[in-house]
C-alpha cells in the first residue's frame, strides 16, 4: 500500500538537505528550477509561507512563490538572497536582506524584459519593518543614490519596490550604503587633572593632596591616580587612595617637593604640586 508520508520520510532522509526556515532547522529536498536566476524548488514537511527566510549552503533564500500544499509536504519556490540594503529611518538603520534585480517576467512574452537603464527591482519579505518603507525613501547601491518610485504588495509575504536612480546628497554615505546618514561623531575627549592641597608642609607633619579627573572641564568620577615625589630625602608619600596622597616632611630643608599625580589609564594626563619643606615655628 502507497504510504506518500513514509516515503517522503525516506526521501527526507536520503536526499534531504539541511536547512533553516526562519531560523528554525528543518530537512528539505531542494532541486534547481532556474539555476541562471538562482531559483530552487523546495520540498518539506514543515509549514512554509510566501516570504519566509531560508538558509542552505550558508546562503539566504526568499520564498517567492505561492505555496503548493499537499496532504503532507508543502512545495514552492525560492530565490537566493543576492544584496542587504540599508534603510534610514529618521537615523535608525535598518538592514533588510534582499533580491535585486533589472529585469521582470513577462507572462505574455514568456520571457524576461529589461528595466529601463535607471531602474531596479527590490524584492523583500513582507513584514512590520518593510511596511514602514515610504515613496521617496532613498537607499544607496552600487555607489549609486536611488528613491523609491512604487511599492508594490506581489502576495501576502513579499513586497517589491521599484526604485530609481537619484542625485547623491551631501549626507549620503556611499562607504557605508546608508543614505541622508550623518553619523555622530564621537564626542572630543580633552583630559586634564587638578591637583590641590596646602603649599606647605612642616616637618615632622603630614599633608594630604587631591587629584581630580576632568573632561573638558567637567569632573569624570571614579578615576584612580598614581602618585610620585622628586624628593625622597626631605619628603616621604605615607599613604595613598585612589585620588589622594599623603606627603610628610622629614627635614625642614626650605626647598620645594614636587608631587606629582598621574591618571592610572593614561600617566601622560597629569598635574604636579610644589609644596614648600619648613620649620615647625
């Protein structure tokens, strides 16, 4: 007796290819329809839709066709994934995998006719983030500006856009493929320290001096200091914190230590202290 469910099983399991359905792995048998445009028909077990996203042979493919539903398998065809394009949604970039292409199938023809020079064909799935494409939204591709002239629902599951070519703006970045971007640029950094404390110190006693960390004038907490003196005979570090230094005088010498503190992250950004060694009275 014809078992179609067994059979396919063994067929699965003997010709099947791994794949993913968005993002889901499953098994199918996938056999070329139109190897020049990079079109497959695709078997499987597991429910698929117009528009759902296929990975095999680490590339992507788009469900293009209806869906033929038999009793037990689900057939249609597919198309690889040949471009990612760049959307700019009032400065949120979003990248759609995509199929590009210059030519359309005419069905009275039977064969495919050629768009005009300045015109592309954009095929895309159809969801939440493509339904908020607008007429006259820019992409770049190909070093090359475009806007979009119609949008076009082809079936539940798969949008095209017809976009043409445009003049490249001042803010469109080509390097990148994202236009009307103006990225923003990464704040300047200016480090500088403050160092304070008294000018002198006695013998015998002690003084404490605090460091701060600024960025471009304004306080950056949290910063550690390392800290040094230029004379270790008059003058002795007892102590230390992350942003502190204790200096004691030994001899009542009437000459100047240098005490110096260096950010931790960069000793290059630093600041120096001269505090005079005296008497007691």
């Amino acid at each position: 007796m014809l078992n179609i469910s067994s059979d396919l099983d063994y067929l699965l399991d003997v010709m099947g290819k791994q794949i993913k359905i968005n993002s889901t792995t499953s098994k199918a048998i996938i056999s070329n329809f139109d190897t020049y445009n990079s079109k497959y028909k695709i078997i499987t077990k597991t429910e698929i839709k117009t528009g759902d996203l296929i990975e095999w042979n680490d590339e992507k493919y788009l469900i293009i066709s209806e869906i033929s539903k038999k009793e037990f398998y689900f057939k249609a065809i597919m198309q690889k994934i040949n471009h990612k394009i760049k959307l700019n949604f009032n400065g949120q970039i979003k990248v759609f995998d995509s199929i590009i292409i210059d030519k359309v199938y005419s069905t009275e023809q039977e064969n495919y006719l050629q768009l005009l020079d300045n015109q592309i064909l954009v095929i895309l799935q159809d969801n939440a983030d493509t339904k908020q494409i607008q007429l006259g939204q820019r992409i770049i591709k190909f070093n090359q500006a475009w806007k979009v002239k119609n949008i076009k629902l082809i079936q539940n599951g798969i949008v095209e856009l017809l976009v043409e070519t445009d003049l490249v703006q001042t803010d469109d970045d080509l390097i990148n493929e994202i236009a009307n971007y103006k990225p923003q640029q990464p704040p300047v950094t200016n480090y500088s320290v403050t160092f304070e404390g008294s000018d002198t110190i006695k013998v015998n006693y002690t003084q404490t001096y605090t460091a701060k960390l600024l960025n471009n004038g304004v306080e950056v907490t949290g910063a550690t200091f390392t800290f040094a003196i230029d004379d270790t005979t008059n003058a002795q570090i007892t102590s230390t914190t992350a942003n502190t230094v204790t200096v004691k005088c030994l001899n009542a010498s009437n000459t100047y230590v240098t005490i110096t503190a260096m950010w931790s992250n960069d000793s290059s950004v630093k600041a120096t202290k001269q505090a005079k060694l005296i008497k007691l009275f």
